[in-house]
C-alpha cells in the first residue's frame, strides 16, 4: 500500500483531524506534540517519530542535478519531493532510479498520476492542500486499490479429501463484495483466488468479513507482493483481497480461527504451471470460476477452469528472491 502523509504545516486543526480520520499513515508538522491531542498517527517533525535529516530527507527539485541529488538519497531512506510542475521534471525519473521517493502533491489528479507511474508508482505521496474535501478524495483514492494482480485461468486436474486437519478462517475489518477473495497455495509460486464468504447459502448465514482461507501450513497473498503462512496471520495486520479482475487492495485483519476440519486437495494447472491448495470440505467453501462466479469446492469439478497467479522466483521470509526453490 502506498504510504499517504499529509502536511499540515502551518498547523491546521481541521486538516489534522480530517487525515486521521481518513486514515493516512504520518502527518508532517512543525510540532508533533499539536497532534497526540487528537488521535494516534505517526509524525514526521523535528520531535516526531521521524526526523527530517534524519530518517528522511526533503529534497526540491530545480535541475538535473537536484533530481539525482533526490534519486540518490531516495535509494536509503524516504526522500519527499517538491517540484512546482511534476509535467516538466518527469517523475518518471525518480521512480526509476529510486523505493522511496514520496512527491508532494495538491490534489487528486497528481495523487492518480504518482502511484500509477512507471506502473510501480511512487512509495508514497505527501499532500499538501486546506480542503477536508481533498484530504478524503486522495485518501480513498489510495486506501481503495494496491494495484494489479494479474490472474490466470488454471484448469483442474484432482479434487481429493484428504483427511481432518487444521484451517485458518480470516476474519476482516472491512465488507468484502460478491467476486472479491484472498489469493492462497500450498507453495508460494502458484496461488488460487479463494471467494470471501459473501454469498446466501441453506446452511449459514454470510459473513462478507471473511475467507476461509485453507490449511494453516497454505501461504496467503499480502501487500507489496510478500507472503506470509496462514498460521502466521495475526489481528491488525494486513492481506490482500483480490477481485476476478485482478483489482487489489488492502484490509486489517480483525481476527483468525483455527479450527480442526475436514480438508480437501485441489490442484489446477496452466500450461507446464501447477497450482495447488487444502481447504476446508464443506458447501461454504468456493473458489472463482474463469468468469468471475463462485463456485462451491462441493460442486467443484476435474476440468473446470479457476482463477489464480503464478510467481516467479522463491520466497525468504516471504519476500521474493532469485533463487531456485523446489517446493512439492
């Protein structure tokens, strides 16, 4: 998720108030005692949790030479950037040659354009604006989407009770949509889209908070492209809800259930790719068939199409790196 900071330098209450409320990551003011008063945020200020000089760096951009003075310092430590018209320093630039570049902006537009650039986008954006009504635009424009997850259609090849094990249910803070799942696979180079329990069924109620996810050994999809093991999800942190689309963004993690059920096996393929995940047996459980439907894996059949990703390289940790790894 791209960090959202807002400026409220000089101190303005209301704009205060109003980024909190909307959910951004730091405000950045002259003293970070004017915010503790109104709610729990990171700061960025000379007596915040981040200091500038120190922990970032601010950098304007007049010429080439400030663009890589900016690029370079961008390489090791959040770097804000100011330029009076990101059209004529393309930031571009920045994004290529930088993780950390946080540019300055005053409206929705700009907000759109940075975190979009060069696809990736920039690591953050700092706005700059006296209108509430902006503050909330760009924090919904920001808080709504993590990108793209590209999907494909797996065509499946076994369907297999294998026994009773352990499966993780995540519960959400957010109202999951009809089509919206977590991405989960036995191993981290293949995943499928498992379908939030949003829809009616004759035998419980919907919970559109929550994925029952899969076995606890399965990795799950998070922000930023990591991985993390079901067992290891914990409340307040952060995963991935992915549409059949591929439209991604990012919910909290309100609560985890570890329950002993019966398991199923199914594994899908694509191509010389494979695909496979242990879920929980039962009529509530649904994959995301290749037109975006959810089907049930009671009904589930051997040649139906689902969707999932593939990913290149292993996992350290859960992050991505470029090494062979052979997981079966």
């Amino acid at each position: 998720m791209k960090q959202f900071w807002v400026d409220v330098r000089p101190w303005n209450k209301e704009i205060a108030t109003t980024a909190i409320e909307s959910g951004a990551d730091a405000l950045v003011v002259d003293k970070a005692e004017d915010v503790k008063r109104l709610g729990r945020i990171a700061t960025v200020a000379p007596d915040g949790d981040m200091k500038p000089g120190t922990d970032l760096a601010e950098c304007t951009i007049t010429d080439k030479a400030s663009e890589n003075a900016a690029a370079v310092a961008g390489k090791h430590k959040p770097v804000i950037v100011t330029t009076s018209d990101w059209t004529v320093i393309p930031l571009e630039n920045l994004v290529a040659q930088s993780d950390h570049i946080i540019a300055r902006v005053k409206n929705v537009d700009e907000a759109a354009m940075a975190i979009h650039v060069l696809e990736k986008g920039v690591y953050g954006i700092l706005l700059t604006t006296t209108d509430p009504a902006v503050v909330r635009a760009v924090a919904k424009l920001l808080k709504s989407t993590s990108g793209k997850v590209e999907l494909i259609p797996f065509t499946v090849t076994k369907i297999q009770p294998v026994g009773m094990g352990d499966r993780v249910c995540v519960d959400t803070c957010s109202m999951l949509s009809d089509g919206e799942g977590m991405l989960m696979g036995n191993t981290s180079s293949a995943m499928l889209l498992v379908h939030a329990e949003t829809l009616e069924n004759p035998y419980v109620a919907p919970r559109p908070f929550r994925v029952n996810a899969g076995a606890v050994h399965a990795y799950i999809l998070l922000p930023d492209g990591k991985t993390a093991y079901l067992s290891d999800i914990a409340i307040g942190g952060q995963v991935l809800v992915t549409d059949a689309k591929g439209t991604a963004h990012t919910v909290i993690v309100g609560r985890t259930k570890i329950e002993r059920r019966p398991l199923l096996l199914v594994e899908a393929a694509a191509g010389k790719t494979k695909v496979s995940l242990v879920l929980q047996n039962a009529e509530t459980i649904r994959l995301v068939r290749e037109d975006g439907s959810a089907v049930s894996v009671v009904a589930l059949a051997v040649g139906d199409r689902i969707l999932g990703s593939a990913f290149e390289g292993g996992r350290h940790f859960g992050m991505a790196i470029k090494e062979t790894i052979l997981e079966k």
